[in-house]
C-alpha cells in the first residue's frame, strides 16, 4: 500500500539543500515520490509501506544531514 508521511525539516537554508533532500529522498528503494519545500521547510513523501518505513526516511533526511522535527 502507498503512505504518506510530512516531515518539517530543520536545517535547509537554500534551494540547494532541498534539491539534495529531496533527491536523496527518491533514490530510496519503496519511495515513488517526495516534494521537499524550503517555506514551508518540509518533505511530502509517498512510499511503498512493504519497501520502507517512516523512521528509515527519517533516517535518509539525517544522512543527508538535516533534522526532523516534531
Ligand atoms: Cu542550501
């Protein structure tokens, strides 16, 4: 089944930074697709609930070296 998940992302200053997470977001096996805005500072991921989980996207937003918030 296809989920949704919205993280408010702390630590994206520029376009640059969410072109990068946002990138890093669709390379990860199960995501069909991820929108990351700088205002408001988030990430709108559709994924494939059998590929990965929330907290492993959690993980790839920290990989990539910002924070998830709330
Ligand atoms: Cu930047």
């Amino acid at each position: 089944m296809t989920a949704s998940v919205t993280f408010k992302v702390e630590g994206m200053s520029c376009t640059g930074c969410s072109g990068k997470l946002q990138k890093a977001l669709e390379a990860v096996p199960g995501v069909s697709a991820a929108e990351v805005t700088l205002e408001p500072a988030q990430a709108v991921i559709q994924y494939d609930e059998a590929k990965v989980s929330p907290s492993a996207l959690k993980d790839t937003v920290e990989d990539v070296g910002f924070d998830v918030v709330g």
